[in-house]
C-alpha cells in the first residue's frame, strides 16, 4: 500500500524477477529495460512485470486515495 505521493523507489533486481497486480487506486510506473526507460499509467486490474536485471519504481499519483497492490518476488 502506498499513501498519495509515495513511491517505491527505483531499484534494480539483480537476482530476483516481480510481478504486481494493482488492486485499487492509480500511479505510475518507470521501467528501465536495456537502457529503455518506459513511464506508464496503472489501474486496478493491471499486471506489472521486471524480469531478473531490470529496474523499475512504482509511485502513487492521486491526491486522495491509496495505491493498493500485491507484489510477488521470485529469487532466480
């Protein structure tokens, strides 16, 4: 859960893969793949992906409401 404003700051994972399910709420997420560097809009619903050697942050953008989601990290 993130309260409005606050971001999971961007990290690399260097051994690891994640997968986030939003559940309620809206952000954003940065994707850094290959030097790439992708901002996108996130809903309820979405299925966010950083494969082992990516790096990504995921910020809360509303004023109000809470970013809820479940986040699975696989080690590899």
């Amino acid at each position: 859960r993130l309260i409005p404003g606050a971001s999971i700051g961007l990290h690399t994972h260097e051994d690891s893969c994640e997968t986030i399910f939003i559940l309620s709420g809206k952000g954003s997420i940065l994707e850094i793949e290959d030097g790439q560097e992708t901002l996108k809009d996130v809903h309820p619903g979405d299925c966010l992906f950083c494969a082992k050697g990516h790096s990504h942050s995921l910020r809360n953008t509303a004023e109000t409401e809470d970013l809820v989601f479940y986040a699975s990290v696989v080690m590899q």
